[in-house]
C-alpha cells in the first residue's frame, strides 16, 4: 500500500513539474519575444 502510494506521488510530481515547466518555457519565450535582444 505504501508502494502505491508512492508510485502515485511520484506520478502527481511528474504532471506537475511537466506543467510548471511548460509554464516557465512560455513566459521565458513571451519575454525573448518582447525584449529580442536576449538569448534567455
């Protein structure tokens, strides 16, 4: 039981890292956009 519980843990991390990731990739590419003068 404790496995499992684990298992779906590690599962709800991935979603949300994936997520937070997404995010942090389209404001850095929204603020390339605006500024055109920096690599970040």
């Amino acid at each position: 039981m404790l496995h499992e519980t684990l298992l779906a843990l590690s599962a709800m991390m991935g979603v949300i890292m994936d997520m937070y990731h997404e995010a942090v990739v389209a404001v850095r590419r929204r603020t390339v956009v605006g500024r055109r003068r920096s690599p970040w």
